[in-house]
C-alpha cells in the first residue's frame, strides 16, 4: 500500500533501536520437517540445488554496491511449528554439513515456531494486529475484518450468496477482482490462520511473512529488535525449545538483517510467495523504524525501493 513504512509494537514514545545490516539476506530454502527426516542425501540434494543461485546472488549484489565490498547472510529457517523435526542435536550438524557439501556456509538458523512466539512476543500477532485492509471498490464495511475472519485478499471478493437474493442471484453474481490488476485479474484470498481443537493454527504464509520482516530489521517489540540472532557456539540440545528464536552458528557471519532479501524455494511454494507478497503489502507501520534504514541506504549511495514488499524477491527452483 503507497506511503506505509514498518511499525514497532508499542508505546509511540519510546524510543526505537537500529540494527546492523547486511546489503543482501538470503534464505537457503524452506524445509518441511518430513524433509528432515530423510536424512542427509535428500539436503546434499537440496543445498546441490541452490548453490549456483547463491552466487548469482553474490555477483549481482558485488556489481551494484559501490566498491564491491558486500555484506551477504545467509540463513536456513527449520519448520518447527507444524511437525515436530527430529532433534536439533541430530538435525543441524546434518544440516549445515549438508551444506558445507556445496561450498555454502550457513550463517543463521531460524526456528519458524518462534515466529509463533517465543520469549513472551509474537511476531504473527504484532503483524496481524497492525494488518490494514485495502478497501475494494465498491465494499460496504459491512465485511468483518481480517483480525476476526483470518482472511486476507489481494482485491475485491464475489459477493456472498448468502447477502443475495436468490430470486436476482445469476444476475447479481459478480467475479473476484485484484487490486489494480495488469490487464486481467490474479485474485487470492489468504488463509492467516485456523481453530482445530480450541487452539490456533496459524498459516505457513503468515509465518513466513514474519520471517522476511525479521530479515529486513523491520520488527520492533517496546522498541526493541524482536528475536535478534543469538550467537551459538558448541553442541545443539536434543530439544527445539532449548534454542534461542534466531541463533548465528557461523562467528563471522555478516549481520542477520539487511536492507534485501532473497528467498529460494522449492517451486511448489509458489502460492506461498504470492501469500506472502499479499500480506506485507498490507500491513500499516510505523516511520520510525523504516526511515533511519532508508537513510542509511541513502548514505551507503544505495538504491532501496521505498514500499517493503518490493525489497524481498524470491527464487524457484526444482
């Protein structure tokens, strides 16, 4: 949406703290759990897969930043929310030597079920709290909003055959239509989140939509960083909930953040990526954070798009 800037969650007064970043995050791909516990040959294939994206990356980032002295991160998030992996003492060596396989260095690990909540804060919840539908044309208000339905869309919905009437219903129906479309519409409703049992479930895309604010440094809590990486060094626990929400496993790893990212994923996540697009582009924020990063690109003679959703790209592969 045209002048939102990323918010804290918060009293307005306090005061916002900065993070370092790097030029470029990229994402090593998204993991299922089922993945995991293939065992080592199904990730050697995986990060075989990503490598040659990786320094494409690399190179495109080295030919825009001036001198050439670029500042990349990679990070590998664990789905860790749906399905219980195997034990991290188990899973993360296999991991980052699975990588190592193709010449990648894992910088960060990102536990996705502390997207849910870890230490007290939520960062679905901080974003879905501050979710600003954009208005369709021609809507009434008499729709509830996302907060209550758990439905986001990326224009204007059929009308419901449940407000029509049945005797004008042919000529009543009209179809979906996107915001602004290029010609013809790709109309998508989103699924934030579902009840099974009394308890919340929220959506891969939602979750990782909260994943791409906690790489672009957008994300405050009192003004504070939510969920800065923790530096890791030794052995892993033999329990997720031992591990800190975002932990730095390489000691020289360039900053967590970064004014881009890049995410590569498995072409079957597609929808996914769209998902994710259709969320943050509608999410209302809060200058304070934003404008210092868009300053300090400004000083770093960087060319930073100005709405957050057009700072994060995706890659498919497989």
């Amino acid at each position: 949406m045209p002048g939102m800037s990323i918010f804290e969650e918060g009293p307005s007064a306090t005061r916002v703290a900065s993070l370092p970043l790097s030029h470029l995050s990229v994402q090593l791909g998204h993991v299922p759990a089922e993945d995991l516990s293939a065992g080592p040959g199904r990730l050697r294939h995986h990060f075989r897969l990503i490598a040659p994206w990786l320094a494409t990356a690399r190179d495109t980032v080295a030919r825009v930043v001036p001198g050439g002295k670029t500042r990349i991160s990679t990070c590998f998030v664990v789905d860790d929310y749906h399905l219980a992996p195997p034990p991290p003492a188990e899973v993360l060596p296999m991991v980052i030597d699975a990588a190592r396989a193709s010449d990648i260095s894992i910088d960060y690990i990102v536990r996705s079920s502390a997207c849910a909540g870890a230490d007290g804060i939520s960062p679905v919840q901080i974003l879905l709290d501050h979710i600003v539908e954009e208005p369709a044309v021609g809507s009434n208000g008499t729709r509830p909003p996302v907060q209550e339905t758990g439905w986001l869309s990326n224009g204007r919905r059929s009308p419901s055959a449940a407000l029509v009437d049945p005797v004008s219903l042919p000529s009543a129906w009209a179809p979906p239509a996107q915001h602004a479309p290029r010609g013809h519409s790709i109309f998508l409703d989103v699924e934030l989140w579902n009840d099974i049992s009394g308890r919340r479930v929220w959506s891969d895309a939602l979750l990782a939509s909260a994943v791409q604010m906690l790489r672009l440094g957008l994300l405050r809590y009192q003004g504070q960083p939510v969920h800065p990486p923790h530096p890791w060094d030794g052995e892993f626990p033999a329990d997720w909930d031992l591990l800190p929400p975002v932990l730095r496993v390489n000691p020289t790893a360039a900053p967590f953040s970064a004014y881009r990212t890049s995410t590569v994923l498995d072409s079957r996540l597609t929808a996914e990526a769209y998902a994710v697009r259709t969320i943050l582009g509608q999410v209302a924020v809060n200058a304070a954070v934003v404008d210092p990063i868009r300053h300090r690109a400004v000083g770093e003679t960087l060319d930073l798009p100005f709405e957050t959703v057009d700072r994060i790209v995706y890659v498919f592969v497989g």
